[in-house]
C-alpha cells in the first residue's frame, strides 16, 4: 500500500483479556516503529526493529507487552492481560533506513480497555 | 521523565497572523530536532527538521528556529491559516543512527477565520 497501515483501528476489550495490533508498514521500509498515545499525553517510544530484529525495546512498559516482525514486514504487537491504563492509540511508524527523521505514522489503532 | 516539553497545550490565532510554536528539551545530547503535525484521528505527519549545525531551516510558511545554549526551538507559521489547526508535536533525537524520536505532549493550535 502506499502508506503505513494498522488494524484494527478501534479495539474495545474486557480487562485481562489479550489483544494483538498489526501494523504493515510501507513496502522497502526496514525500519519500524511502535508508540502509544495515551488521553492528554505525548507519543511514548515501545519498540523499534531493525528488519526482523529488535534492537531497543527499552520502551516496552511491562513485560505484558511484546512485539515481533516477520520477513521485514508486518509487525505485531501484543497485549496480555490487558489492563485499563494499557488504554491508548497505539501508533506504528516506518521509515527507510534506521535513521531519525521522517517516520511516517500510521492512523493508529485506539484501544479501550473497559 | 519529559526529556522534550512543550509547555503550552494549547495556542489560538487569527488567521494571517503568526503562529509561534515553543519546545525545550532537556538533553544536550540531542542534536536533530522535528516537528510533526496531527490531525484528529490522523498519524502525525512530518513537517520539518533541524539539525544541531544550523539555527534555522525554512520552509515556505514554516521555519523552525534552534537555539543550542538554551536547548529551545520553535516553530513559526507565517501567514497562519485555518488549515494550519492541528495540534504540533516536537521531537528530538541524540543522534542519526536507529535511535527513537523524544516526542513533547503536543501543542493544540487553532487557527481562527
């Protein structure tokens, strides 16, 4: 596709229960990128891979949260348990190279955990 | 901790008027800043950057200007126009090598007829 796409875009879940969030970013990107958006605060850094690997996930805020990426492409991310402050948009991101600069967002995916 | 801050939540201007944009940060290894613009229900998208060599980068109506020793940067819009309401992130970065961006909380700006 021509940008950056996630899935699905509004997620309502029960607290405790496991959610999975996809992100397919834009093709030839090798770098990929996950943020979270909480109500009333900035972008938090998750996880960045580099291809297939993950080379900083200091982001990551409990070990609920995981994330993998298959043939340097789609990526998912993983919820378990999932908890009413895990509630936010979580935002993916690629960009060509693993440089800073110009990351370009996907819409996001809005998770409600009631 | 909030390594990139933006302390106004929110900004209103008349349209045609300037729009000034504030960030400061906190960590003088950072030495690439951007700005981002995000409309509801929108990924932010990217608007323009500076790097730590310069002190301003145009481009048209928007000019990012970076002052190092007091580690502030802002963004201007000029003229401003009602599609310029969104709200702006700023994010930093120490370096230009896998590293994630430091996003601020975000400016909402409303640009008004």
């Amino acid at each position: 596709g021509a940008g950056v796409s996630q899935s699905p875009s509004n997620k309502v879940t029960e607290k405790g229960k496991d959610v999975e969030l996809r992100c397919d970013p834009i093709s030839g990107h090798t770098a990929l990128y996950w943020y979270r958006q909480r109500l009333g605060q900035g972008l938090e850094f998750l996880i960045y891979f580099q291809g297939n690997s993950a080379p900083d996930k200091s982001g990551l805020p409990s070990d609920r949260f995981s994330a993998e990426r298959t043939g340097e492409s789609v990526s998912t991310l993983t919820i378990q348990r999932t908890q009413q402050e895990d509630s936010a948009v979580y935002l993916c991101a690629s960009n060509r190279q693993p440089l800073t600069g110009e990351l370009f967002f996907g819409e996001g995916s809005r998770l409600t955990v009631l | 901790d909030q390594q990139v801050k933006q302390n106004s939540p929110s900004l209103s201007v008349q349209e045609g008027r300037i729009s000034i944009l504030n960030c400061d940060y906190t960590n003088s290894m950072f030495d690439y800043f951007l700005w981002y613009k995000k409309y509801p229900a929108e990924g932010p998208t990217f608007l323009i950057s500076i790097s730590s060599i310069k002190d301003k980068n145009e481009d048209g109506r928007f000019t990012v200007f970076l002052n190092k020793s007091a580690k502030h940067l802002s963004l201007h819009i000029v003229p401003s126009q009602p599609g310029d309401s969104a709200v702006y992130f700023c994010a930093a970065s120490p370096g230009d090598s896998g590293y994630a961006l430091n996003f601020g909380k975000g400016t909402s700006l409303l640009v008004t007829p």
